[in-house]
C-alpha cells in the first residue's frame, strides 16, 4: 500500500500534472477521485488538520456552485462549509496530496515537490510546455 496519497480530479491539469510529478519520483499514489468517491466529513476534517489552513482555503470557486450557494458570506461556519463540501464535493480544491512529509494544497502542481519523500528520478515537463524538473531530477526554477 502506498504511503503517498492524492484526492485526484483526472479533468485538472494541475491534478494531472501534480501525479504525474508523484509517479516521476517513482512512487505509485493511491489516488483518490473524489468527485467519484468523495471524503467523508471526518476524512475532510482530518485533511483540514493535516493541511493547517481553514476550510475556506480548502474551497473551489472557479466551476463549483460557490457563488450560487453564497459561500463567500461571512456567516457561514465551518461546519455549515464542510456540510456544503460534503454534499457538493466538486466544492474541494484540488489537487491535495498526503504524504509522510505532510499534506499540501498543490496548487501550483510542483508545490508537491516540498513534501515528496523520494527525489525525483528524470526530466519532467507540465502539459503547457513548462519544465518543471531538468534531465538530472533537479528543480528548475523560473527565471525571474
């Protein structure tokens, strides 16, 4: 069993680029599509836990029903955030990873690197065209 875990939305090029990051240090994740077997309310809180950040930094606008629900109101608690995660989990930013380093939001999808507990093993390039790691399995940064 794998030690590396990512809630995956297969339709998101970060998702898709974050485990394909995951696999280029030769790991095979477990990978969790959770529009098709979404967490449960204590899966999420225990993810809220393991990522540090509050459920709203948790939640996807861009092609969810947020606006719709009025979710950015303040007087939402976050139970009643988690309740509407549970019930709409296309609500659940993407892609999370957990891994014995630790659990991250990996957005951008090379954020994974940080918590990854194998070096990368080979060039990689995100599906726009960017390098993200060079032919040695190092980092590339961007140029300032």
């Amino acid at each position: 069993m794998s030690t590396v875990k990512i809630y995956h939305n297969p339709d998101c090029g970060t998702s898709r680029n974050t485990l394909a990051l995951i696999r280029n240090s030769g790991v095979e994740p477990q990978v969790i599509e959770y529009l098709k077997t979404p967490p449960s309310r204590d899966e999420l809180q225990g993810l809220l836990a393991a990522l540090a950040i509050p459920v709203r930094e948790l939640l996807r606008r861009k092609g969810t029903p947020y606006d719709e629900l009025g979710l950015d109101a303040a007087h939402w608690s976050d139970e009643q955030l988690l309740d509407f995660v549970v019930a709409h989990p296309i609500l659940l930013n993407r892609p999370v990873v957990v891994t014995p380093l630790g659990a991250k939001l990996c957005r951008p999808s090379e954020a994974v690197l940080d918590i990854l507990p194998l070096p990368q093993q080979g060039a990689f390039t995100k599906e726009d065209g960017e390098v993200v790691i060079d032919a040695e399995g190092r980092r590339v940064h961007p140029a300032s």
